[in-house]
C-alpha cells in the first residue's frame, strides 16, 4: 500500500516534543535548580557526598530538573578543575538492586556481563571505577518508590555508607532519589538515619501561567511559527492546569498538532486541541449530557456555538448566544441570574471551564468547553433538545 506523503506544517522539530527531551532553561523551576545547587555545591567545593531527595506530583519537573541540574553541575565541577560524573536509572525500568547496580557500573564498562555477580561483589567493582578514574559519581535513582518496595533499602543504605571504609575521608559517591510518593517513610531505619532528611526539594503542581511559559518555550522549539496562536495556548494550559502536570501539555500539544496535520491544516485550533483532549484522556461520557435539564443543554449547546472557531468566549456573549438558541428552540429565556446559576452548575459539572480574568481595569468570565470538541457535542445536543 502507497502512504499519502504529508509534509509537516505544524511541527518543525518532533523530537522536542518527546518526553526525554530536556530544554536547556525550564521555566518556574529556578527554586529547585538553585536549592540543588546549594546542597551539591560541597561536593565540589569541599569534596563530600550528598544527599537529596525529590518530591512532588506527576508531571512536575522532577525528572527533567533532576538531568539538567546534573548536566550543568558536571560543566561547572568540570570548570572548577573536578571530575564528576552522573548515572541516572529508572528503577521501574531497572526494578531490583542487581540491575540497577549493572546500569551503574556499565556506565564505566560497557561490556559488563549482566549477571554472575553479587549486589556486595558490584559495589566493589564500582568502587574500584570511581578510584580509578578519580570521580565523584551522583546516582540518581527515578521513581526510587518502585525499587524500595521491592527491594526495602538495602542499596540506598549501602550508598550512603559507600565511603565509609576508605581511609581518607573523601565522598565520592552523592546520591538523588526521585519520587511521587514519599519514599522517604519507606526507609528502613539504617538508610534513613544516614540520609539527610532536610535535603528535601519540592516541587509543587504548576498553575496554568507556569505552565504557559513552559508550553510556549516547547512551542517555540517545536512548532513552525505562529502555528498554534495564543488564546490556543492559554486554553492548553487551562486544561493542564487542572492536573499541574507539564506532561499533560506538552501531550496535548503534540497529538493536537498532529490531528491538525492529518487534517491538512497548518494551524493548532482550539477544536484540534479539544479532540486531543478527547484523545489522550477521556473524560467525556454522554451519561453526563444526558443528566441535564433541557434549559442546561440549550446554555451549553450555545457555548458550542460560540465555541466551535475559538477558544474562549465571554459570559455576556453567552448569554446572547443563548437567547437566540433559547427561541430557535421555541423555549422561553431564563432571566440573567437563573442563567448565571447555570453556567456555576455546568462548571461545577465540568462540563464548561469558566475563569474569570482581568480586562483593562474591568473583570470579565471567560468560558470554554475543553473535553470534548464543540461541533462534536453541538451535534449531540441537538437531538436531545426538545423544543
Ligand atoms: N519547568 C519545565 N520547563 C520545561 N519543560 C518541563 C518543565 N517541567 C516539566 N517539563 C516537561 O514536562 C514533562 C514532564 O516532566 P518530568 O518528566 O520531569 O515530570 P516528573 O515530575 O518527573 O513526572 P513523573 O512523576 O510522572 O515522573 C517532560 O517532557 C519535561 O521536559
Ligand atoms: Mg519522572
């Protein structure tokens, strides 16, 4: 079978929308970056190991800060006249301590056979590396809950205790754990108490004008320009949002980017970006437009129809949207509260996203629908009106 070439108007570069791509800045991250600083400065300044630990929920940064922060640290030690290295495992990729041992060590040898030693016999190995070629090694252990479940904490707490042994009181391996879940309350005893419990950084759900600044950064990596307009990228962030999660947006982003393409289009609309929605995380069930009034789906099938070429439209457009819907229907209009009632308990139903922004010195409600795209539930409501 003969493929249709299409070539890409939208997406100018693919691969800075993978998930393994870390941008050289990240927006809303400096805290984090800098308070990593702080804690590894002594790692090159006065040659000890180190500790963090990284905590915070999906899709906030933790991975991609953690890489950064190591691939600029090892510049700056390289700067200071220091040797340093970094090995970054996922441990639900490398799921028990032999593998991830093997992941570490193949980092100095390539051929290291990946069975027939103990976890004991490759920390000696390991040792041997580090001493040889003069390192400081920063483990870093992803989704470190995964491994601690699995294996308790035998390996962090013979990391920590790496250098004991050696007579010159030199660190010379720094450990970061990553995680979603405390991992920390995991630890048993032994681990815990050599592991600096202060050393914690945080990192908290983006809003959606953090998370704006990060989609727009990945635009203007990624896409053509003017490809995806700004009330489109502010909509993005609005759905991102609910969940703080960067990963969410950079996701839609991609695939409504692509659904646009296989369109023909060389623009992101806002319905492109609502079909990913659909997409990529189902939320919409007809159960939850059946369950409506039938004033509630004329109000919402007037959204639709202010929807279906633009992101946002505005309560008062609304509301005359919906008195002409209202008497296409032959139904007779609500008053303003009772309409406004409404548009809360769509909202609050999830069914519209409403937020209410400053304009000039005034402030106004914006609206949208952001599960589904207009047309899509235009067409729905249509037949379940009943006039
Ligand atoms: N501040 C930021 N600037 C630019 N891109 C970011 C930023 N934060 C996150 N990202 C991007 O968002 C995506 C998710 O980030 P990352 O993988 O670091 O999240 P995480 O906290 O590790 O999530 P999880 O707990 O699910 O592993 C990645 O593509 C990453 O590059
Ligand atoms: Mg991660």
């Amino acid at each position: 079978m003969a493929f249709k070439r299409t070539s890409s108007k939208i997406i100018k570069d693919h691969k800075k929308l993978s998930f393994d791509y870390v941008p050289k800045e990240l927006p809303n991250r400096d805290k984090q970056i800098q308070r990593l600083f702080t804690l590894f400065k002594g790692v090159v300044d006065s040659d000890i190991s180190q500790n963090a630990f990284l905590h915070g929920s999906v899709g906030t940064g933790k991975t991609a800060t953690a890489k950064r922060f190591c691939m600029d640290f090892k510049n700056y030690a390289h700067d200071e006249g220091k040797k340093l290295e970094y090995v970054f495992v996922n441990c639900r990729r490398s799921s028990n301590n032999g593998q991830v041992m093997w992941k570490i060590i193949s980092n100095f040898d390539k051929g290291f056979p990946d069975r027939g030693f103990s976890v004991g016999e490759m920390m000696e190995i390991l040792n041997k590396h580090i001493k040889k070629k003069g390192v400081h090694l920063i483990v870093i252990l992803d989704e470190v809950d995964v491994l601690i479940k699995k294996e308790g904490s035998e390996l962090i707490y013979l990391f920590s205790r790496f250098d004991d042994e050696s007579l010159t009181p030199k660190g010379s391996v720094s450990l970061m754990l990553i995680s979603q879940k405390n991992a920390l309350e995991f630890l048993e005893e032994g681990a815990l108490s050599s592991f600096k419990r202060g050393n914690r950084v945080n990192f908290p759900k983006y809003d959606s004008d953090e998370l704006y600044d990060i989609l727009d950064q990945r635009n203007r990596l990624a896409l053509y320009p003017d490809s995806i307009g700004d009330e489109e990228l502010k909509l993005l962030s609005d759905i991102a949002s609910k969940r703080g999660d960067a990963r969410l947006g950079i996701e839609l982003m991609e695939k409504s980017a692509l659904l646009s393409e296989e369109k023909g289009e060389d623009k992101v609309d806002a319905e492109g970006i609502r079909r990913a929605k659909a997409e990529v995380d189902p939320h919409f069930t007809e159960n939850r437009i059946r369950s409506l009034n039938n004033q509630e789906r004329v109000i919402l099938l007037a959204a639709t129809r202010r929807l279906k070429n633009k992101a946002y439209t505005t309560t008062g457009d609304l509301e005359e949207q919906y008195k002409i819907t209202a008497e296409e229907y032959g139904i007779s209009p609500l008053g303003h509260t009772q309409f406004w009632k409404y548009i809360k308990s769509l909202t609050k139903e999830g069914l519209l996203d409403s937020k209410t922004v400053s304009i000039g010195s005034g402030r106004t409600t914006k609206i949208t629908v952001s599960d589904i795209p207009a047309k899509v539930l235009e067409s729905k409501l249509e037949t379940m009106i009943e006039g």
